[in-house]
C-alpha cells in the first residue's frame, strides 16, 4: 500500500468565496493540484497550506471553512496581514522571486524580513509535525518554503521529505546575493530528495553547494550532508495531457475557435500570468517589428493576448502592467485600421473552455519568457493541439525548452530575431508544421504531470 503522503504548499489547492458573509470553499482546477491531487486521494493523505485570506468572516462562517477544508483534507495555515506582507509579497515574490529569476535590479534597496520568513516556514513545520504519523512521506513544494525541509528534520529527524523547486535555482554568482544563502541552501538539504527542473538548475545547486559548504556530489548526484545521504535529481513537470486533448474536443471548443478566427486571418496566441520574467513587453515590440519589416501582415494578422493579474500588491508588478498597457495602447494606434486591430489585450483571467479554444484557434503560440522555471502553457498548447496544427514559437529560456526541440526556439532578449521567427511561424510550410507538432504532442503526452509525481514519489519511498 502506498504510505500516506503530507503535502505542503504556499497555498492550498482551493478557493475560498465569500458572499454575503457565508464562504464556499472549491478545489482549484489545473496546474499543480490537477498533478497532485491524484496522489493526495490514493494516500489518504493531507495537504498543510495557506487558504488566501478569509477577512469579512464571523465566527460561525469561519468554523463552516474550516469544516469544509477538513473535509478535503487540508490543513489549513492562517498568515495574518503582516505575514502576508513580509514572508509573501516582500521575501518571497518581491526577492526570492526576482533572485531566482535573474532580476537583481527588481530588488530592494533595503531587504528585510528574513525573520518573519523564518518563522511562517517555522508554523508550516509544526503544522506537518502536529499531523505527521510513522511510514508519511513529506513533500514539500517550492520557493516561498525553502526552511521547511530542515525545520522539519529537527522535529521529526526519522521523516521522508522531498522538495522540488518550481522556479530556476539561478547561477550562484547571483543567488550569493542573498545573505540569507546558506541557511536558504541548508533549508533545502533537510530533505531526503531535491528535485529540480532541468539539469542546468540542477547543476546551479551543485555549485552553490560546491562553494558554499566545499560539497561534491557524486555521479548520482548523491550528497552527504549531517549523516544522512541526500538525492538531487531533475524531474521536469508535465501537464495533464490526456485531459487537455479531451477538453479540447468538446462542441464548446470547437464553436468558440470558429468565433475565434477570422477568415484570412492569422492567429497569434499569448497566454500568462501578468509578470515580468514571462516577456510579454519584448514579445509585443516583435509583433511591431514584424508588422514593419514585413507590411504584408498587416490586416492580416493578430494577437490575442490574455495577462492574468497577478500579485499586484508587488509594486514591480504594477510598473510592469502599466508598461504593457503603454506598449498596446501605442502599437494599436500606429497600425490599427477601421477594421483591424493587431493586438487585442485580454487582463483577465478567462474561463477553461476560452483558454482551450485559444490553443486550438492559434496558428502560432508564442511563449517567450526571459526565464522560466518550465512554462505549463507551452505544453498545454502541445496538448491541446489534438489536429497537429499550430506551431510553438519558444524561448530558449524556459525551462521547457530543454525537452522540447520541435518548438522553434528563440532567444526573447533579440527582438528582431523573434520576429523574423515569427514570421518563419506563419510561413512554415504544411507538412513540416505537422511533424513538429506530433513530435512536441508525443512528448507532451508521455510526460505528463502524472508520470512528474510518481517519479519523484516513487523515488521517495524507495529510498526509505
Ligand atoms: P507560473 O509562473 O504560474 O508557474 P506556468 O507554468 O506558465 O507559470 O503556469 C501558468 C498556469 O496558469 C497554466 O496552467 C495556465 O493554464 C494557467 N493560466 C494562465 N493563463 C490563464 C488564464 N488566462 N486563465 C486561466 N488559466 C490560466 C510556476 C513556474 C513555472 C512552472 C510552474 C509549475 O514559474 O515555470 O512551470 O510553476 O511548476
């Protein structure tokens, strides 16, 4: 039988609703829970997290949510105001956050906190403490909770712990900025397994180690640390690929991509969460420069951008929403016509059923991060792309980019160079597009998010 497994999170995989001061609690759909969630009900097990705010809640309504959560069984961690400012918004996204990403220039001038980051990482350790039982397995999720791991050895020295990073592990001339470093890289060796994207985050890792604390990993990337033996391994995240391809044949879909694309007309396809590492202001300066060097697409194409707000209590994810606002709002007047518009700007997040029509309507799909750890969009494109249309037009930047060869990959920094492949998109001739595609959806489909946590999970239990 499989051990039962405690899963940790920032956040839960929930949404909490409050109306008229009664609260509904719904399991979120995609990315990471539509992976994680299969484990957590086969194992009988718990998920320890944050739930999001429940301000405007009495007593009685704050005991129904909590009843609720347990019935799903989360374990729920309530950060007050100030946590949410300090451990969230300023340590995590407003510094862990731009570290991992390369951005030293988005931090502060003045950084502190580490304090309060310490003690929240502290609560989410003693949550799992309180609930943990002999023969769990642990697993611990991403940057905001790099402590948990070696808070978690001190409580319960005999615990299975895995953690995976989402997000880049950055070269380490950068991550040495951070003068949190070592006990950030000890938070980590806590665990018994670290697993990271791709190889080359995971090569960052071995060099922090290296120079941090003198460490060499051997061929199996196998570390000894405090008398036990910890595993670094690279287990790139999928999607659920079989659901994509399914959804993306239902009669909803398939009407809302006519409504979509207009006859004539060329589709080119953006989707992200508003922020800046996913280069969305150089991704619109390449359209303009393709709708300048090469006029024949003018009426002719367009962009349909969906920016998902996003942390906007940040202040650099303020800035970056009023440049992208800016940026649309000028290349709109400088070429739109009568009867065309060559970017139609989307700031909302947008219902499943649209985001796959989006997929399947895209002639080409443009997903051009300056850095990022993986980027589930590319791969949800490949998923849905059950005609073996459309061509993916990828940042060599993002982590996906390591498994997928058959997107055409660019660098996002060169923008007259991802125009000019942008333009090679539109032109690309029938048959090659097609074999690319069954390439980009064979891996895709193979993959998938499922395969992701069995592997680390399988890994985790047999190391016992
Ligand atoms: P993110 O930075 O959030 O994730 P990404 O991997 O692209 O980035 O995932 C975004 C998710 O949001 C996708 O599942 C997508 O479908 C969904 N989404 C985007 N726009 C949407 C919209 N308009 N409406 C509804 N849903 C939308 C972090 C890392 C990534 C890593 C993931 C998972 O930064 O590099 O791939 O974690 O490990």
């Amino acid at each position: 039988m499989d051990p039962r497994l405690i899963l940790v999170s920032n956040r839960l995989p929930v949404t909490v609703r409050v109306k008229d001061g009664r609260a509904t609690v719904r399991q979120s759909v995609g990315g990471l829970s539509s992976g994680l969630r299969a484990p957590h009900e086969r194992s009988g097990g718990l998920w320890v997290g944050w739930p999001g705010g429940l301000d405007g809640l009495d007593q009685d309504a704050r005991r129904d949510v909590d009843r609720q959560l347990e019935k799903l069984r989360t374990v729920p961690i309530q950060l007050d105001a100030l946590e949410v400012a300090v451990f969230y918004e300023r340590i995590s996204n407003a510094v862990l956050w731009p570290i991992c990403h390369d951005r030293i220039d988005r931090l502060p001038l003045r950084v502190d906190g580490w304090d309060v980051y310490e003690s929240v990482n502290a609560r989410y350790a003693d949550a799992v403490a309180e609930h943990y039982r002999p023969g769990d397995v642990i697993w611990v999720h991403d940057y905001q909770l790099l402590r948990v791991p070696a808070l978690l050895r001190q409580r319960i020295p005999e615990a299975r712990i895995g953690f995976f990073l989402h997000i880049p592990f950055p070269n380490p001339e950068i991550f040495f900025t951070l003068p949190t470093r070592h006990s950030l890289v000890e938070g980590v060796m806590g665990a018994d397994l670290v697993g990271f994207q791709t190889r080359r985050f995971l090569g960052h890792f071995r060099a922090a180690l290296r120079r941090l604390f003198s460490l060499e990993a051997s061929v199996e990337s196998v570390v000894p640390w405090g008398g036990r033996q910890v595993r670094l391994g690279v287990f790139p995240i999928g999607v659920d690929a079989a659901d994509f391809s399914r959804r993306a044949e239902t009669s909803a879909v398939k009407a809302k991509v006519v409504e979509y694309r207009a006859p004539g007309q060329r589709l080119l396809v953006g989707v992200d969460r508003l922020d800046y590492t996913k280069g969305i202001p150089r991704r619109l300066l390449a359209v303009e420069r393709l709708l300048t060097v090469h006029p024949e697409w003018r009426e002719r194409v367009r962009l349909i951008q969906v920016a998902v707000p996003s942390r906007d209590r940040v202040d650099a994810y303020r800035r970056i929403r009023r440049e992208v606002d800016a940026l649309v709002g000028r290349i709109n007047g400088a070429f739109a016509t009568p009867t065309w518009t060559p970017i139609h700007y989307i700031y909302r997040s947008v219902p499943s059923d649209v985001l796959l029509a989006l997929y399947r309507a895209a002639d080409v799909m443009l997903v051009t991060p300056l850095r990022d750890g993986m980027n589930l969009v590319a791969k949800e494109f490949a998923a849905s792309r059950v005609d073996e249309e459309g061509v993916l037009v990828l940042s060599e930047f993002a982590g996906a980019a390591e498994e997928l060869p058959d997107a055409l990959l660019v660098n996002p920094y060169d923008v007259d160079g991802t125009a000019e492949e942008i333009h090679r998109a539109l032109t690309m001739e029938g048959a090659v597009r097609q074999r690319r595609m069954r390439a980009l959806r064979a891996t895709v489909l193979e993959h998938d998010v499922h395969r992701w946590s069995t592997s680390i999970l399988d890994m985790l239990v047999a190391g016992a």
